[in-house]
C-alpha cells in the first residue's frame, strides 16, 4: 500500500497570502484617507463633530473596517510566514513578531473613534459639560487617534525590512521586491518619528510600492516552484 503526503504547493501559499494582502488592505485608503478628510474639519471641533452626527453609520462603518484590516493583518503575517520561512525562519520570526505587535495597538487606538461617540451623543452622565467642552475633547481623542495609529505604523515599517531581507535572499522572488520592501519599512519609521518630532513628512507615497508590487506579483505570478522546493530542502 502506497501512502501519500500531502502539502500545500507553493504557488498556492504565494496565492493565499497575495489574496489576504489585497484583503487586509483593501479598505485602507477609504478609511486612511477619505473618511478623516470626509469628518475632520482642521481647527473647528464644533464643525467636526456636526460632521460626525450627520454621517455617524458612516463613522462607525470606518471603525468596523479599521478592526476588519486590523484582523486581517494577523492572517497575512502568518501566511507569508508559511512562504518565506524556508529562507531564514529567524527572520521570518521577526517579521512575524513585528507585524502582530502593531495589531493590539491599532485595535485599542479604535477606543478613542468609540469615545468620540460617546462624547458627541451627549449621555445624561455628561450634560454636566457644556455641548463646546465635549465637542473640543472629541476634537482632541480624533487627534490622539490619528497620534496611536503613527504608533502602530511604527512597526508596520519595522515589518517589512525582515520581510524584505526574506524576499531578498529567497531567488524564488525577484530581488528588487525585497529592496523596495526595506526601503519601505525606513519610509514608514522615518515618516512617524518625524511627526512626534513635529515634522510633516508625507513619504510613505515615494517609498511604499514595495507592498503593492509583492502583493501583485504574489497574486499574477506567485513564486518559482523549483527554487522554493530548493529553499525547503536546505531548510530542513
């Protein structure tokens, strides 16, 4: 009798974490994006919260996709750990570790869009405060919102450079990928480090297409099967 070992091919694991690349940051430029611009008056707390009153589904249809990407994330890391950890399981480790320890921080910084509610439906609890004092701290927990979640970019930046080292050395993808990828992971760092420092650098546009290359690259092309099954067999 004949026994067979089965295991995912890798050209479906590349498949699977390109999908779940797309999935997890399909709604980010809607809710990175369009929905601050959409709510936020710069300056005036009173116009951004009748902003938020007039559209509140829309503004807690944003949280619910924030968390949804968030979630998400957790699934992409572990897939591409399952494609990459052949090269250097280390590394592949650390890129984990990083990836996952953004998520609790991105998802509890959501507490704050949950405050702003909270504060601009004016509760019993809180008539107490006059409705400017509320609309002004809501204001405020939008800005801390947009603080934490340069808190978690932190390590979505630190991320990408074991990622990127990953790819880099794999040979069954194209190597300039995994420089694009490094180079990404300085962008995002730099960008939130200089805004605690008071500096507006906005080059995350210049330095992030090594994602949105791998994520395309995973989905039309996958990987060289001979060179991963290569990879494997040293790995072992």
């Amino acid at each position: 009798m004949k026994t067979r070992t089965t295991e995912t091919s890798p050209l479906v694991l590349a498949r699977v974490a390109g999908f779940l690349y797309l999935i997890a940051n399909l709604f980010a430029p809607f809710t990175l994006l369009y929905l601050p611009s959409r709510f936020i008056v710069s300056g005036d707390a009173a116009g951004t919260a009748n902003n938020i009153l007039a559209s509140e589904s829309l503004f807690r249809f944003g949280i619910v996709l924030n968390l949804f990407t968030f979630i998400g994330q957790i699934f992409l890391v572990l897939a591409l750990y399952q494609l990459l950890k052949v090269v250097n399981r280390n590394m592949a480790s650390l890129m984990v570790i990083f990836s996952l320890a953004a998520v609790p921080i991105a998802m509890l910084n959501e507490l704050n869009s949950l405050a702003v509610l909270q504060l601009l439906k004016n509760p019993d609890y809180l008539k107490v405060f006059p409705i400017d004092q509320l609309q002004a701290l809501a204001y405020l927990l939008l800005r801390l919102h947009s603080q934490g979640f340069l808190i978690a970019q932190i390590f979505w930046g630190l991320w990408l450079f074991p990622m990127g080292y990953l790819v880099f050395k794999s040979g069954f993808l194209p190597r300039i990928l995994g420089i694009l990828l490094m180079i990404g992971c300085f962008g995002y760092v730099i960008e939130s480090f200089a805004a605690f420092l008071g500096y507006n650098m906005n080059i995350i546009f210049f330095t992030g297409w090594g994602e949105l290359l791998l994520l395309l690259w995973l989905l039309i092309r996958g990987v060289n099967v001979e060179e991963w099954r290569q990879r494997e067999r040293e790995s072992m």
